[in-house]
RNA sequence: GGUUCCGUAGCUCAGUUGGACAGAGCAACAGCCUUCUAAGCUGUGGGUCGCGCGUUCGAAUCGCGCCGGAAUCACCA
C-alpha cells in the first residue's frame, strides 16, 4: 500500500524493499511505523510533509486505521481499537497460543546434551547445559519441529579408572547405602583423592631429583590407571564388574539430578558402546584419498586449505580418537533417523572440535555435513574467576539447588508468606520458587555469552528474576480466582486506554518471539519477553483497578487481558522449563 | 602465533533484520500497604556503547585496523 502511495503522491515506482515497516516503540502512540526517510529523494521535501502525506493516504485507503501522527520522519499509525478487540476476542482464547502444530510433515530435529562424565557429580557448568538444551528443545518444539532429545554419556576412559582405582584402594568397600551419599558425589570423592595422591606422588619424584614432566606421567598411581584402562579394554571380568557397579552408582545419582533439573531424553548413548565407531568410515576416507597414512600407520586429515592444521582420525594402533567416534555417531544417527538437523549443546570450549568435525563430515562427501549445528555456549564463572575444581572452587549442582530452596524458604518466611499453607504445600512452592530463581538466572543470558554467577546476589529474588514473573503470575491467578468465574465479554463500546492497547500489542509479539527465539536457539529471547510482559503487567495492576471499573465492560476486557497474560507466561515459563504456582 | 567468541551504567545483563533522546535489575537515596498478593509500584543520581577510521539520510548494531579479556590449537574425552 505504501508502494501506491508513493507513486500516486510523487509518481514514481519503488520497491517494496525500499518501504521499512516496523512496530512502534511502546513509549509512542501508534501501533506499526513507517520510517519515511528512505522515500525522501523521491518525494524531496521534508520528513514531516512527507510523513503526513503518505499517513492520509494510508487512513483514506484502510479501514483498520484510525489515525497516524509523524514525528521526526516516524510515520505512526494507529490501529483502531475496534479491530484490537477482535483479535482479543479470537484467538487469544486458543490453549497453545502461538504454538505451531507438529505433524508428519514436521521437520526432526535430534539434539543432544547433558554429556556427563561418570567419574564426578553434574557441576554449574552442566547445569547451563541441562537447562539450554531442555529450553531450546521445548522452543523448537513449540515452533513446529519433531524434537528427539538424546544424552551421550562419557562412561569410559582414564578419568573414569581413576575413581574406581583410588575406591579400589582405599575405599574399604564403601557404598552409597554405607555412606549415605548420593552415588555420583561418592565417585566424585575418589576421584579428587586420585588427584591428591596423584599430585603428593609428583612433588614426592620432583623431590627425589626427577623432571617434573617426567614425574607427570610416571607417577606409580597414574600408572596403575592406565593398566587399568587396558584391562577395561580387554575386557577384564574384574575390571568390568567394578566399573558397572561404580557407574550403576552414578546413575543413580544423576537420575536424581535429572529430574530435580526437569530435564529428561528420548534416548541416551554410551561412550562405551560408541567409542569403535568411526574406524570403518575413516577407511574408507584413506581409500578414497580424502585423508593421509603416516609413517607410523596413524591416520590424518590435512585441513590447511580450511586455515587449520592437521587433525588425528585414528592412532597409529587402530583405535579411535574423540573426533573419530564423533564422526560414527553422527553417521550412526543419521542412517538410524535421517534427521533434518542435529544441534549439539557443547561448551564453547569445544569450537575446535565441532569447526573440524563439520569440515571432515564435509569433505568425505556427506550430504548431511551442514545439518550439524554446535551450540555453543559460554562459560560460568564465579566472581573470583573461573571454576576449578582441584582448588575447591566448583559450584555443585546438587548443592547450589539445595540452597535456591532453602533461600526461597527463609525468604518466604520473612515475609509472611504462605502462612495459611500445609508444609506439603509450602515445601512444593518453595523448590518452584528456588528452582525458579535459579533456572531464569542462567536461561536470561545469551547462551554464546559468559557469565557470572555470584551465589549471594543470584539468590536475589527482586527485579529481573524468575521469582518476579513467578509472582506476577500467582498475582494474575488470584485476581482471575476474585473476578473470574465467568469472564464477561465486551461489546466494542467500552474505549480501551492506552495501556490496555500497549498491553494487547505485547500480547500479539509472543508468536514471533517463539520462532525467533526457535530459529537462534536462543532462550534468553523469550525470558527477557516475559520479563517485560510481567513488568508491565504489574504496572497495569498497580495503575488500574481491574475488577472494579467503571462499568462491566471493562471489567470484562480487563481480565479477558489478564488472562490472556496469565495463559502466556504460563506457557513460555514452560519453555524455560520453569513451573509457576498459583500463589505465592 | 593461527582460529573462534566476547567488550554497553559501580555490579549482573537486555538492546530482534542498521532507525526515534542507549534500556532493565541490583546497589545508593526519597516516597507508596483501610481497596484485586508490597517477591510490588513511583521518583532521583549514574553511559565517550573498549579506541580509531570507513559505508549510510541514520551505526551499540555492518566493514577494516588497533587495544583488552576468554576458549582452543594433544596418539585426553
């Protein structure tokens, strides 16, 4: 339409590219803009003239409008609120508003993440990772594609013998039952007593007159692991039994971890059960002259016309390296599902490895080598810097959700919360509440970004928190509760105010912030639009009386809003995986 | 040194494909609970968007060059 009123006020034809339309900013009247600067060659006078000519033409041309105003070459136009009424009273009511339907036609797309270790319990750093791949595979799924969630668990290895060879030693037989512990924290005890003996052995050999470097790797415990490791790979009954018994341990630990977390897969991998994978395929890349043999029988891909250098596919005994198995499973998932794309929730500390991965998948000729994606995501560090865990500085996840609950707990009770409740009651909202806080924290960030997370000011339960968007909901449900019963319909007579319509226009951005949020895998997207959307609300709940107005009309339209809000924070606290009470 | 990423208020972070005076929260100070939940609301102070050049009617956003920080560049996974 602006194409025609250009060429009727200035005759001349431009291009529809050539026309910006964009939503006006909340804080000035209007509901999409127009910015005219780019028309002013060919109108050639001012902004302001040209602004209100093409506003005329628009309101003379459409019936949906009913005004516009220009301001410093911003062309606003207003929306009629008869039309703002309609789309309230549509689809809004829909229960998955602003979700697009999966069907057959749906793309698959596998995503895998969590990817512990057996050897320690789940730490911050896996936190972020849990909760990204959970949000982003529910946001995707909410924009249409079939999502199948996997887990590829690091079961095998030298850091895995470590544990079980410090238990063996010095464990006198300890058990989770015997100890009370839960099972990965009790694996992940010997795991640093490998270390401290490992270390005590190094400076002891340094003390005797060895080079550290040497000390380093002839260390008698280190040692001790790698036969370990050798008789894990042969099979050894001794060896196997005890690992299966350690890890069934970790399991058991994890599983409840997991679902503390909220989050759960589809499928889950094993290292142990993938780790030859990979060997047929880089054959046959060594046939067909795609990677290179050297001397010692080790096989390589040069990747020096990418801008990197060369990359080990298989050691000169045969076995498999990191990239290789990564290059079986993702073939092996590939035949198995055929999927559409495969995300990758890694740390960014693997970018290396996910930039050589798609370039090696790529020049062996698969098809599918662009459907990988890595998403990578930054660290979490601690005031004091990064997380290490041999200084003792390590975050763990059971213990830090212990204390998002305990602190939504004290919290609470200062201020007189929950008092009428039963503790059953009482204890469900505080895990929401501390989960909440803790979950919103880490999602409201930019995966890609670092971040800091400093334990005294994130158990903040004020401002920009999951708490607050908790609470504007409990808010939301209470008033729906008070006024609710049966939801008065307006008529068109009663005139919206301005913050009804800015309220409603928040409203109608939900459906796009999805799919932009779907499209970058990005969750922080749809955590800041809550936020906002809860902002305002609380504003409009402070400012006008909902249940009260001046006649039933409005009432009516007021909390056809309010649950119209209530519905969406709902579902997209849901993405975030994070539930909302009903009170608070 | 190569590659990738980051740099916005004292602190933690937003800022959609370039657009309106750069926004929140925390912290500080000052107000608001006889009315639908005060985990709330209102106000005040606080910024050379790391630095410079360029493209553009217009740059926190795009390009180039610096400066600062992170990750990675293992026959570990």
């Amino acid at each position: 339409m602006a194409v025609e009123a250009v060429r009727d006020a200035w005759s001349v034809n431009i291009q529809e590219d050539q026309v910006q339309i964009q939503k006006t900013r909340r804080d000035f009247e209007g509901d999409f803009t127009l910015v005219v600067f780019p028309l002013l060659r060919h109108s050639k006078c001012s902004p302001e003239e040209t602004g209100n000519a093409m506003g005329q033409y628009m309101i003379d041309h459409s019936e949906m409008l009913s005004g516009y105003n220009v301001i410093k070459g911003f062309l606003n136009m207003v929306v009629a609120q008869q039309y703002w009424r309609e789309l309230l009273d549509g689809d809004l009511r829909a229960p998955h508003y602003g979700f697009t339907p999966v069907d057959a036609g749906s793309p698959d797309v596998m995503i895998e993440f969590s990817s512990p270790n057996t050897n320690k319990p789940l730490h911050l750093g896996h936190i972020r990772n849990n909760l990204l791949g959970h949000s982003v595979s529910k946001i995707m799924e909410a924009s249409g594609n079939k999502v199948m969630k996997v887990n590829l668990v690091n079961d095998r290895g030298i850091h895995i013998c470590k544990s079980m060879l410090s238990w063996q030693e010095e464990g006198n037989g300890e058990t989770p039952e015997t100890t009370g512990l839960k099972g990965d924290h009790l694996v992940g005890k010997y795991y640093v007593q490998f270390d401290q003996k490992y270390k005590a052995q190094i400076e002891a050999l340094v003390g005797e007159g060895t080079i550290r470097k040497e000390a380093e790797t002839s260390a008698p415990v280190l040692k001790k692991a790698r036969e370990m490791l050798r008789k894990w790979e042969m099979d050894d009954p001794e060896v196997r039994a005890l690992w299966e018994m350690m890890n069934s341990w970790v399991y058991d630990g994890f599983k409840e971890t997991y679902k503390r977390l909220g989050v759960s897969f589809d499928k889950t991998y094993y290292e142990s059960e993938t780790y030859k994978l990979g060997k047929e395929i880089v054959l046959k890349g060594l046939k067909e002259g795609v990677f290179y043999k050297k001397e010692d029988g080790s096989i390589w891909a040069n990747l020096e016309d990418e801008g990197l250098d060369h990359k080990l596919l298989l050691r000169a005994d045969g076995t498999s390296v990191y990239m290789t198995q990564d290059v079986g499973t993702a073939h092996q998932r590939y035949n198995e599902s055929g999927f559409d794309s495969h995300i990758y929730v890694v740390g960014n500390e693997q970018n290396y490895h996910f930039q050589v991965l798609a370039i090696v998948l790529k020049k062996m000729g698969f098809v599918w080598a662009e459907k990988l994606f890595h998403l990578s995501y930054g660290m979490v560090e601690l005031p004091e810097g990064k997380m290490k865990s041999r200084e003792g500085t390590v975050v763990d996840a059971d213990d830090l959700m212990d204390e998002m609950e305990s602190t939504a707990r004290s919290m609470s009770e200062e201020l007189g919360k929950l008092e009428e409740y039963t503790g059953e009651e009482k204890d469900i909202i505080y895990r929401q509440v501390g989960m909440g806080a803790l979950k919103y924290f880490i999602l409201k960030v930019d995966p890609k970004k670092n971040m800091t997370f400093d334990p005294r000011e994130s158990v903040d339960f004020n401002g920009n928190t999951g708490p607050f968007i908790q609470y504007t909901y409990a808010r939301i449900r209470s008033v729906m509760r008070k006024g609710g019963e049966e939801i008065p319909r307006s008529t068109g007579d009663t005139p919206m105010n301005v913050k009804e319509v800015s309220l409603i226009r928040m409203l109608y951005d939900y459906p796009e912030i999805i799919n932009e949020s779907s499209r970058t895998m990005n969750p922080s997207l749809v955590a800041n639009y809550l936020y906002d959307l809860a902002k305002e609300f609380n504003q409009f709940y402070h400012d006008y009386s909902i249940l009260s107005a001046d006649n039933q009309e409005q009432v009516g339209l007021r909390l056809r809003i309010v649950e119209a809000i209530g519905q969406i924070v709902k579902s997209g606290m849901d993405l975030l995986g994070i539930e909302v009470p009903e009170r608070m």
